[in-house]
C-alpha cells in the first residue's frame, strides 16, 4: 500500500515538474518572439528615418516628380500606422515598392545620382533593407519554433488557450515574392 | 556565404588537403635506396640471427617487424612531406607566405591568453582577403594551449589538457575602444564543462543574449563587464548572427584590444575549410571596423 502511494506521489511530482518546465519554455520562447518582432520594428523605424531625407535629396533635383515622391510619402505613413506582422507586412511591401521607383526614378538623373548624400542615403537603404530581410528571417525562425512547441502533443495540454500561435512575417504582395522572368531574344533566321 | 575556394594554383598544384600527397610520397619513399637497403639487410639479418639460434619464430617474426618497422618509417616520413606541400600550395593559393612556428601571439585575448603552455603551427600571413581595399593583414595558423594537472602556474580556473583550434588573427586597433571584450564562441558540451574547459572562467565578462533562438542555441555570447552592450549588439546586426548561425564552420571570434581572433574547434587541414575560416574573418573584421568607425556627418543639404 506504503509503495503504491510513493509511487502515485512520485508521479505527480513528476508530471508537475514537467508541467512548470514546460510552461517556463513556453515563456522563454514567446519572449524570444517579442524580442525579435522588436529587432524587426528597430529596422523598420530605421527605413522610416530614412524617407524624408530621401525625398528632401530626390526632389532638390526632381521637383517636378511629385507623384512618385508623393506615393513614398504616403507609403510611410502607411507603414508607420500598420499594426501587427500581416498588415505591416502589407504595407512595408507598399513602402519597398514606392522607394525601388524613387531609386529608378534617380537613374533618369545623373546629377543626383553622383551626390554623395544620395549615394549614401542608396548605400544605407540597401543595407537597412538586409537588415530587415534578416530580422524577419530570425523571427520568423522564432516564430515556427514557439508555434511548434505549444502545438505539439502533450504540450499543447500546457499551452491551453494562455499562449497563442504567432503570426509569420511574410512577404504580403504575391507580386515581390514572383521570379522575375527572363526572356532571352530568339536568333533570328540566317 | 563562401563559395569554393579561390586558389590560383593549376589544377596539378591543387592540395585538397594535407593527405592528398601522401599515398604518391609513400610510393616514393618505398622506392628509394635506404628503404631498399634497409629492407634487405633487416629481413637478412633477422634470418641470420633466427638461424643461429635455430628459432623459425625469430626469422619470421624479425622479418616481418623489419617490413612493418621499415613500412611506418616511410608512411610517417611520406605524410611529414604531404603536409609541407599541402601548406606551401595553400599559402602560395590563397596568396598567403608561410612563416616559421611559433610560440604563440602577443596574448591580447583570453583564448591567445589561455592555459601554460602555447604555441602556434603552419603559420600563414597574407592580406585578410586578396583584394582587400583597406589592406589589412591576418594571420592564419594551428593554435595549441596545454595545461598540465600539476604546471605550478596553473591557476583554478585554468582548462587542463591540451586544447586544439585553427586561428584567423586580424589586428583592428581603432575597434579598441568600442569593444573592449566581445566573445563569441560554440556552446561548451558537457565533455568540455566537465574538463574544466573555459578559458573564460577567470575574466570579468557577463553574458548577453541575442533575439535569435537559432544563435543563442549554437553560440555562448559573452562580454566584458566594460563593454558597452549597445555596442555589442549594433555588432552582432540581425544580418551578421543569421550569418554565423548558419555558417558551416560555425566559428566563433574573439574581439579585444584592436585584435580579432576568429576560430574553430580542431587543426583544420583541408583548403576549402581555410578559406572559409579567412572569409569569416575578414566579414567579422569588415562589421567590426565599420561599427567602430565614426559616424559620417549631417547630410549636406541638396543643391541644384
């Protein structure tokens, strides 16, 4: 009898210790979301920072390419109001749209090109936008390993409904993600 | 990340690595006189000898450890060979000049800093990568720290046994201020705690913990108590720790006093490892110099 107590007490003991290590992991993991979603809005503010002197240094020369300067300003302020992964997804997809045509719309102007603050607002904005393709990529890696720990059997019977799956951060537009084709010119006829 | 390794040598030069040469110099180390020689008069020695004391054992044993004994001499004198031509091929492709052994490097950081006893083998020095534009110079070599058990200098805390890695050192002498102590090394395995093997275990560092899982699972990350941790962390940028977290070498780097060591476990001895170990270098030596470089001006304001 004095044996099968000890042993019903040691299994729940055991089942309770598992319970809290289970649940401490959960935490550890959801706070290494947060912590990256955080790395991913620092660079995101970064690219914010940057527009208005982009668009201060593009219309010094291109005063008159008011849309495509317009369109950028009000992609930032989309991107800036966007709340949670999908929706900024979505509009920082709209903001990487409307900076690639103000960086296009530079080739038509070879004075501003050859700036120096336009080549270094160029250089910073490719490397803030590496940085942003890495930040996501460490979130979302955290991501998937916190969404499986608290799917799966029988940890999910800790996870109950107190820790919800995240959401990715994906490239909203169908149109970014899209391999760009190339067409190759066929040899005419001897 | 590295592509194959950009040796300039012809293909017959090529040494993939330090047993490629091996086989070809036990062949001809096999052929030569002594070997010929010895071969003979040990075989007819042991005969002779045998016969005299009327013993087939001693013919048939003395001859056969005369071959085995003549056969190790040539393979380890054949694979002393190998290693030279491998080292003088990977110097000459990577653009690199070999340099004598040494004792070690002027200790600036803990793992150059680590055990009693150091010393450095197959030295290379060359430009960090071949086109370097700002010049810098690295040091490529096999790095051995030992301690024994009962070395009078062995302080409590020192790793006992002799500890292998292969180095990349790069000097950086403005990175000295703003990182006095960045650390970044493979998660210890229990084998490597139980041994007492860290030789972090005496400096005043703390850890840090990076957002990415990935990293923080694969790497320990440690700094100086001194180390501004915002420094630290604007340079291990997301892009630099999704780099490292998934490099095949997954090396770890020393930063301190103006001098970058980049490392991995083991004395590497295949070429393509060593290009990845100089390529890893000189990108840690790149986001270092770049994070501790001042930052540029105002933005001139645009003039038309």
């Amino acid at each position: 009898m004095t044996t099968v107590v000890i042993v019903i007490v040691a299994l729940v003991l055991l089942a309770g210790l598992w319970w809290v290590l289970t649940r401490n992991a959960f935490v550890r993991a959801r706070n290494k979301c947060d912590e990256a979603w955080s790395g991913v809005d620092v660079q995101l503010g970064r690219r914010h920072d940057l527009v208005p002197n982009l668009v201060a240094t593009v219309k010094g020369y291109a005063d008159h390419e008011s849309g495509v300067l317009s369109r950028v300003t009000e992609a930032r302020s989309a991107a800036i109001s966007a709340n949670g992964p999908r929706e900024i997804a979505r509009a920082e997809s709209g903001l990487g749209r409307a900076l690639g045509g103000v960086v296009a719309l530079a080739e038509s102007y070879p004075a501003l090109r050859a700036t120096e603050s336009f080549q270094r607002l160029q250089a910073e904005l490719a490397q803030i936008e590496d940085e942003i393709q890495a930040s996501r990529r460490i979130y979302n890696a955290n991501a998937q390993a916190y969404n499986s720990r608290i799917q799966v059997f029988p940890a999910s019977l800790v996870a109950g409904g107190r820790f919800a799956a995240r959401q990715y951060f994906e490239i909203a537009d169908p149109a970014d993600r899209a391999t760009p084709e190339v067409a190759f010119p066929q040899p005419s006829p001897a | 990340m590295s592509t194959a390794p950009p040796l300039s040598s012809t293909a017959s030069d090529f040494r993939a690595n330090a047993d490629s040469t091996r086989a070809g110099h036990f062949r001809e180390a096999l052929n030569t006189r002594l070997a010929a020689y010895s071969l003979v008069f040990g075989v007819a020695a042991a005969v002779l000898y045998g016969s005299a004391r009327h013993s087939p054992a001693i013919i048939l044993g003395g001859g056969l450890g005369v071959i085995a004994l003549v056969f190790a001499a040539s393979w380890l004198a054949a694979d002393r060979e190998a290693e030279v031509d491998f080292y003088a091929a990977l110097a000459e492709g990577m653009g690199m000049r070999e340099m004598p052994d040494g004792d070690s490097l002027f200790p600036t950081t803990p793992l150059l800093a680590a055990g009693t006893e150091r010393r450095l083998e197959h030295l290379l020095a060359g430009p960090v990568v071949g086109s370097d534009e700002h010049g810098r110079q690295c040091l490529l070599a096999h790095y051995t720290f030992e301690t024994a058990e009962n070395d009078p200098h062995r302080s409590l805390t020192d790793p006992v046994g002799e500890h292998r890695f292969t180095l990349c050192a790069i000097d950086l002498p403005h990175t000295t201020s703003r990182f006095p102590g960045v650390y970044v090394r493979r998660h210890q395995g229990v084998a490597e705690w139980a041994n007492g093997d860290d030789w972090l275990a005496g400096e005043r560092v703390h850890q840090l913990e990076l957002e990415s899982a990935a990293f923080t699972d694969a790497y320990d990350l440690r700094v100086s108590d001194d180390q501004d941790e915002v420094a630290a962390r604007q340079l291990l940028a997301p892009s630099l720790v999704v780099w490292l977290a998934e490099h095949p070498l997954r090396p770890g780097f020393e930063l301190r006093a103006g001098t970058l060591v980049v490392f991995c476990p083991g004395h590497l001895d295949d070429a393509g490892r060593y290009t990845w170990l100089r390529d890893a270098a000189a990108r840690l030596a790149e986001s270092a110099a770049r994070e501790a470089a001042p930052a540029p001006g105002p933005l001139a304001p645009p003039v038309v």
